[in-house]
C-alpha cells in the first residue's frame, strides 16, 4: 500500500501535514562519548540552553495538536535529562501512543525497567556498535558493551518492545550475523543503519565509512534478513539491482519526519544539524508553523522538479540518496548521494569516493 503512486507522490513531493515520526535530541549531555556520534554528545556537554521540562512539556502539547503520530527521544543520552521520566508520561498523557528511546542501556537499571513497563507504550532502541566487547568499545567506549548487553539480559521477559541498533562501520561490517544472533538471544530485534558524516561521525567518516564490497554484501545481506529493520536507512543501496530493500525508497527529511535539538531548534533531519537547514526555533515558533512554512523545508526538501538523479534508471529505488551526505561531504544538494553504489560499482572502485554526477 505505502508504493501506491498517489501516496508516494505526495511524500516525495510536499510531504504530510504532520511528521510520521519526531525525532528529539531532549539532551546534549552523555555518559558516552562515542567516537561516531551524530550530534557529539559528551558526559561534559553543555546544557545550559536546553529546554527546561516545563518548556519541554509544552512542546510535548505542541506536536500532539499537530497530530504528530510518533516521538522518538535520544540525544544524548536520554534518561539523564532531568524529569524524562515525567516528560514521558506527560507525552502518554497527551495520546501519544507510542513512544521510541534511543539509549546506550547503561542507565536501564531494574528499577527504571519497571518503571518504563508500568508506564506502558514504550520502545527501546539501545545502541550496541559491535557483536565483541572489542570491537563494540573502540567506537563507543571502555565498559559499554556490557553494560548494554546487561541491559539486554535485565529487560528479558519484559514487555517492552526493544531493537538493538548497529550502525554499520568498515571496521564491524563482517559481524552482521553475530550481531543479527545476539539480538536474537536477547529477545530484540536487530535494527542496522547507515553512519552519515554528522556531529564527530564528520571527523570519522572516510576512515569508518564502509567500501563498496562491503556495502553490495550488506545489501544482499539484508534482502536474505527480512525481519532486520533499516527504515530508509539504506535505500542508496537499491541500484545494486534485485529485491528492494524494505522501507521507504527516499528520504522522509521534512516530508515525513524531522528533528527536535535540546534548545528547541527544529532541523529536516538528525544529520542536518548545521545553520543552513535551520528552520525555526520553538521558542519562538508554533511547531505546526515550522512545518507548514519553514523556508528550508520548503525550498531544500520538498521536492521540486528537475532532481540530480531524476534521469537514471535507478532513481525510483533510491530517490537520489541522502541530502545530508550530499551536503555534509561537498556543500552541496544538487548532486546525486556521494555514496551512489551504482557509480562507483560502475567505476570498478571498491570505496566510496564522491561522486559528483
């Protein structure tokens, strides 16, 4: 249903009145520092410009009249916020019916476990970058992974719904089974996403980012996993030709979805964080009037006539890629994504160089 023409024409054009999913940084402040992380969150983060919980809350009724349907947390690590707990519940309050935490799982203690249960309409998303102790703490420090795979072991028998999320490196690309076996064994399902050149990733991405060898067998990998969940992570790996990866074909940045930072400021995506996609402030803005009229969603993200990519063959499998790789690595949108498989598999390359169309 969701490859009608009509439905996606109008989310690859002027996109939803209201955000599918809303993604919110509600903290800079981490007890990680991972060497990859999208919004370089650290333990000595500065906090002083975050939105207070009352403020917080307020933007909580804010994307409820707007109908938005989903609120993703992260940040940062979420449950060092002060009054998340009652941020939640707030939301729940509000009619959300689902809401998803991005978190490290050091902080899910029994007691919190049970608390987040009895609270109900909760889902976990716990972030583990390596099926090893070794290979999982150099990107994300000594101690973490096992203090996430503890956090996995104590949510055992609970009812909430829990993912493990793998972000796919140079350096972890050959544990996609373990990775795929651990989720398994702790009762979660495995979730793999694309690392993109934001926050430290920037620093990070020509040394981490995958080759091309590993991005074809990731993408045969992935069409032999269906139950492995990706959303339109990957989707700049359809050209590689077969079965469609699942999820959207496009990037949702501002159609579909867009994100929250922890001093209110509203951007299309979690890899946009920069001044030139800012699209307002919700200190000083209605929610639903950013999405509406924000110039940056309107003018960079919804789609016009006369893409980069609209020519190939391969454009309705991939929709031209990611903006904010394009962006991010050549200051550019008007070129295809700098990672398009289908040039440089045709290039005979096996890295991923830019590729400038």
């Amino acid at each position: 249903m969701l490859r009608n023409n009509a439905i996606t024409s109008v989310l690859r054009g002027a996109g939803l009145s209201a955000p599918i999913t809303v993604t919110w940084e509600v903290t800079n402040r981490c007890n990680l520092r991972c060497v990859h992380c999208l919004s370089g969150s650290a333990p000595d983060a500065d906090t002083s410009a975050e939105l207070g919980l009352e403020e917080a809350k307020a933007v909580v009724d804010q994307l409820a009249a707007a109908r938005v349907f989903q609120i993703h947390f992260g940040g940062g690590e979420p449950f060092v916020y002060p009054g998340f707990m009652e941020l939640l519940r707030h939301a729940l309050a509000r009619g959300f019916c689902c809401l998803c935490i991005s978190t490290n799982g050091a902080l899910l203690n029994e007691r919190r476990i049970a608390e987040l249960e009895a609270i109900g309409g909760i889902y976990l998303q716990i972030s583990l970058d390596g099926a090893t102790e070794a290979s999982c703490d150099a990107i994300r420090g000594a101690g973490a992974y096992r203090r996430a795979v503890a956090a996995l072991e104590r949510l055992r028998g609970s009812s909430i719904v829990r993912t493990v999320n793998f972000v796919l490196t140079r350096q972890n690309a050959h544990e996609l089974d373990d990775m795929h076996a651990l989720a398994g064994r702790c009762g979660a399902i495995l979730r793999v996403t694309r690392l993109k050149p934001s926050g430290r990733g920037a620093e990070m991405y020509t040394s981490m980012r995958p080759t091309q060898g590993q991005l074809a067998t990731l993408h045969r990998w992935l069409t032999g996993h269906p139950d492995v969940l990706t959303g339109d992570t990957f989707f700049h790996l359809n050209p590689f030709g077969g079965t469609a990866l699942p999820g959207f074909q496009f990037c949702g940045a501002a159609r579909m979805t867009c994100l929250i930072t922890p001093n209110g400021d509203v951007f299309p995506c979690a890899f946009t964080q920069q001044e030139h996609f800012l699209a307002g402030n919700l200190r000083q803005e209605n929610f639903q009037h950013i999405w509406e009229h924000g110039e940056v969603f309107n003018a960079l993200f919804r789609k016009k006539e006369g893409d980069a990519c609209s020519a190939c063959p391969a454009f309705e499998g991939c929709g031209g890629g990611c903006p904010a790789v394009k962006h991010a690595l050549t200051g550019r949108l008007d070129i295809p994504d700098p990672d398009c498989v289908l040039e440089t598999a045709r290039a005979g390359i096996d890295s991923a160089p830019l590729c400038h169309g």
